[in-house]
C-alpha cells in the first residue's frame, strides 16, 4: 500500500468512527490517528456502528486492496471480515 493509499484510508476509517454514536475519544496524548483506528475500528465494526471491511471494499473500490492490507496484521473480531 502507498504512503497515499494508507493515508486516505486512514481518514476513511476516522471519519467513520467519528460518525457514530459509539466513539468518544476525550483526548489521548501521543496517540495518532493510525492508533485510535486500530483500536477502535474493529470493535465498533463488530458492534455494528460502522461499516465492516467488505461493505468499505465495495463502496470503495479503488482503496479495497488497501483496507485489507490495513488490518492484515490485526486479528479481525467475528464478523468485521464480511
């Protein structure tokens, strides 16, 4: 995935946990966006508060290979693959 790609799905993910009524983020010193994502991504999936990976891939076709390389090195919870 390219500097860009990581980038933009990055703030594709934000942007979503920041929609949703679950998250709540008060402040977290030190932390990057990168780390509030995978950290708050797949539980909010599992949850249902926010798009799962495979409905992101087919919203967003151009980043799927991306999104799923994104997580590659995280456990996806039940059910955030489909």
């Amino acid at each position: 995935m390219s500097a860009k790609e990581h980038d933009r799905v990055v703030g594709l993910l934000a942007g979503h946990l920041l929609a949703s009524p679950w998250f709540h983020c008060p402040g977290v010193d030190g932390a990057s966006a990168e780390d509030v994502v995978t950290a708050a991504y797949p539980a909010a999936s599992a949850a249902g508060l926010v798009p799962r990976l495979a409905e992101l891939a087919a919203r967003y076709p151009e980043l799927a290979a991306a999104i799923g390389s994104f997580f590659r090195n995280e456990p996806a919870p039940a059910g955030m693959a489909g």
